[in-house]
C-alpha cells in the first residue's frame, strides 16, 4: 500500500467533485487528478526509489507530481522555493535526484548536472499524454518523501521517510486535529516543500478542496480571502504566518475552521491575540522533519479555557506515538525535571539519507532524540524549552531563552525578541536579549524583574531592525552567537 491509494480513493468516493483550485479558479476534479498522477507517473523512466525532485513556490502541479511520483514508486524530494540555487544544488546533489521539475523562475536559475524541467512547460504537457500506469502495489516501508530539514543549527539532512512513516502522520492529524470532508478545503499559505505539502495526504483521503494561492506564496489578505470564498477552510501555518493575519486587523473569515501552528515557537501572548482575533480555530503542533508534524499537540478544544502553562506548552503526545523526557544518561526524567525529548512510533523516520553517523547519534535504542530540551508536568503536558545547543549555561545554572523571550515579548515595546548566550570570562555566559522595538533596556529590566527569576535576566539588550531567519522563517541563533564572538 502506497499514499497513492489515498487519491484512489478519494477519485473513486468523490470522483467528480472539485480536487484543485487554483486561487477561487477549479483546476480539476478528483478523477482527473488521478488520471493527471498516473500518466505523469507513466512518462517517468527509472527503477522504484528513483528520487525526483521538486523546486516551486506553491503551485497546483505540485499536488499531482507528488502522486504521480509515488505512482511510479518513486521518491519525492522537495526543495524550499526559498533556498539559494547553491542550496538547492546541494540538496539535487545528496539526494541523488536523477530529474528536477521546477517552476519557470527556478528553472532558470537551476545548474545541477541533471535534467532540470520547467514545470508547466512543453515538455511538462506532453507528458499528460503518456499511458497511465496501473496504481502500484508497494510495500509500505518504501522510502516515500526525503525531507530535507531546516538546517537551523547545522547542514540540511535528508529525513528518510516512508509511506509508512507519512499514513501513520495521516491517521493521526485525522484521529487528533481535524475531521474535514468533502465541502472542507486546505488552503496552502506555507510552502508545499515542507509543512503544508505534508498536510495534502489527510485531506485528499477526505475528498477536501486542494487551494493553491495565486500568488504562490503568502500574502495574508489574499489567505484570508480565500477562506471567504471556499468552504470550511483548514491552513497550516508557522506561527510568524499567525501574527502576520492578525497584523491585518480583519475579523475571522466566514469559512476559517482551523488553523494549525507549529514549527517553531508561539508566545503565549502572541497566541492569546490570534484566539482574540480569529476565534477558537487553532490547534498546536510539535513535530519535526524526523517525526513529521507529529510529536505532540494541542487540540482546539485544549486552547478553550486553557491557562498559560498549557497555552505556552507544547501539548501532549499524539496518538499513537510514544513521547518520553530523558536524562543524559538515557533515564527517565521526573515530572518537571528538564531533559531530552525523544519519541518512538510509526511515525519516525528510518534515518537520514546516506548518513549513518547522524542517524546513530538521533535513533537510539528505537527512540528518536529531538534534541529539543523540555519537561512533562503533572497534568502530562510537556513544555518545550529549547533546542539543547540553545540552553545558556550562565555561573553554572541553565537558563532557557524561551522563558526569558516568553516575558520580553508581553511588554509593549517589543515586536520580536530572541535570547542567546555570549562567552563570558567569569560566568561562562551571559544572557544577551536581541530586541526588534522601541523599549527602553531600564524599562525591559524592570518588566523581567516582576515575572522571572533575577539571574535569567539579559546582562544587554542589542537592539537590531529583524531577527536574521532562514527561509522557513525560523530564527538563525547562531548567527546571532556568531554576531557576538565577532
Ligand atoms: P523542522 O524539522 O525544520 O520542522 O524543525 C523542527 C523543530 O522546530 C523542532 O525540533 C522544534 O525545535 C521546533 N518546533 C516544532 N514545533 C514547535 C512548537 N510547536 N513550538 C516550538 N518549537 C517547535
């Protein structure tokens, strides 16, 4: 069984109803998409597990080439339409892509020593004419999609994942977060490379509209009035996504269900403004690459009345994953005691591509490590300090820049806020605040002083015009770090 079945059976349930829209535009429906997978898949030359590669800003094809590659049983590659065509090289290179399908900008811009094909292009058409293959029979344990991870605190590695790893993430975003249907639609506001495109299995199962925004990217206004327009909408969205739709001041969209964020932190505060803004339609995930979108999570009804300690969590485990704290040693943490997060379930990934070294130092004895820092409470909500390599060490005591950032963000003058560690003779470290704001530092020292702890406070504030980001929108702290030593 191969996630291709998924658009089998969605053709064969809802056959004629819309598949793909285009803006508020149809595309095509469920039965000729499959037929648009099968004969892509049967213009494809190569033995099972070819990869291929996918380099776009978010555009209908995408959808069909995913399914198409699976069709012919090989491995979808995508590539963040974001990186650098050097990245992107990179990853065509260590992936060991024997084709690139690109949209027109990239294409352009692509030299990778293997056939490189606009997406959309003459080429692209005639393929439509090939004979469609017969949907496959594959073993589940086949390797499905190589998603190549953030590279926030390294190089980009390759996460092996199988149709396996990726129907037991279907089953549990459809078991914990949202029960969409055939008048349901997933509006694609992050990129398709990453979260977004990991979201199209669940939804194509339930016959739910594919939306593709015209603009390829996100555009707030333009999100929001897609979710006017098509029926109960459902987004992933990084939390950056989140404050820029509350940053347009619109009320919640007639059609808005649910908007899931994750990825990378939310403040509480932060989160607290969405809920007032849009409503109770937001369900947190944890996850990563490793394990996609699935390590823990809270649900809408878990925001509804929630505390800050719950709002500021990061949840609870999914169904059907294993999430334990552990000790450097490997032992089990206590309740509140910090450790390594680790989780064990079909959901994680058989290991990086062509890297033993890492994948022995991240799958140990069958569990996954994180390397994210965090502890579970007594009510069994585990809150996510920070990656491990993020913890500033300071005169001995360990101090989580995501407590200190959590406060620095309530007061008025900070729009952003990110806390790292500089080297310091006599402490080790020392907590400095980069600050995107207005604030006063007296002012900032004084807001800290009635909510933390005295020692966790920064030693300086650097104020800066934005937080340097990779093309996920996540926060580069070494650059930061680096900013400091330099
Ligand atoms: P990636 O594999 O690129 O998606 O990055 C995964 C990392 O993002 C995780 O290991 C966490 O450090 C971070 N992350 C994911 N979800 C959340 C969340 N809900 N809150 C805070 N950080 C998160």
């Amino acid at each position: 069984m191969t996630l291709f079945t998924l658009l089998d059976q969605a053709a064969a349930r809802f056959g004629e109803w819309g598949a793909l829209y285009h803006g508020e535009q149809q595309v095509c429906t469920w039965a000729e998409l499959r037929e648009r997978a099968l004969r892509l898949a049967g213009s494809f030359r190569g033995e099972p597990g070819t990869r291929i590669a996918v380099a776009s800003e978010n555009r209908p094809e995408i959808v069909e080439l995913m399914f198409g590659i699976w069709a012919a049983e090989f491995v979808h590659v995508p590539i963040n339409y974001k990186l650098h065509p050097r990245e992107m090289a990179d990853i065509v290179a260590d992936s060991g892509a024997a084709h690139v399908f690109a949209s027109p900008k990239i294409a352009a811009q692509l030299d990778v020593g293997v056939p490189v094909e606009t997406i959309g292009g003459e080429s692209y058409a005639q393929r439509h004419h090939a004979d469609p293959v017969t949907p496959p029979d594959t073993d589940p344990a086949a390797l499905a999609w190589l998603f190549y991870t953030s590279g926030t605190t390294g190089r980009s590695k390759g996460a092996m994942l199988s149709h396996r790893n990726l129907m037991a993430m279907t089953v549990a975003h459809l078991a914990d977060f949202d029960a969409p249907d055939a008048n349901s639609s997933l509006v694609h506001g992050a990129p398709m490379s990453h979260g977004s495109g990991l979201y199209i299995p669940p939804y194509v199962l339930r016959g739910a509209r594919q939306v593709i925004p015209e603009s390829g990217a996100f555009d707030p206004d333009e999100f929001l009035d897609l979710c006017e327009h098509h029926p109960g909408c459902s987004a992933f969205l990084a939390p950056t996504m989140v404050q820029r739709l509350v940053a347009t001041g619109r009320p919640r969209p007639r059609h808005l269900r649910t908007v899931v964020y994750g990825g990378g932190p939310m403040y509480v505060d932060r989160l607290k403004k969405a809920m007032t803004a849009f409503g109770p339609v937001f369900v947190q995930l944890y996850g990563q690459g490793e394990a996609p979108m699935t390590i823990t999570g809270l649900r809408r009804t878990d925001h509804l009345d929630a505390d800050d300690a719950v709002l500021g969590s990061v949840g609870y485990a999914r169904s059907g994953v294993a999430v334990a704290v552990v000790r450097e040693d490997g032992s089990p943490a206590a309740t509140g005691e910090i450790g390594e997060i680790v989780c064990r379930g079909d959901v994680v990934m058989s290991g990086y591509w062509n890297n033993p070294e890492a994948t022995a130092a991240t799958l140990r004895r069958g569990w996954l490590y994180t390397g994210d820092m965090g502890s579970f409470d007594d009510r069994g909500y585990l809150t996510l300090r920070d990656r491990s390599k993020d913890v500033v060490i300071s005169g001995g005591s360990n101090i989580y820049p995501r407590e200190v950032e959590e406060v620095l963000i309530e007061h008025p003058g900070v729009a952003e806020a990110c806390v790292v560690g500089a080297p310091d003779e006599e402490w080790g470290e020392v907590v400095v605040a980069f600050i995107v704001g207005t604030a006063d530092p007296t002012e900032l020292d004084a807001h800290l002083l009635t909510r933390i702890a005295r020692f966790k406070r920064p030693k300086r504030y650097e104020f800066i015009d934005e937080l340097p980001k990779n093309s996920y929108g996540k926060v580069l702290k070494r650059e930061l770090r680096a900013q400091l030593t330099r």
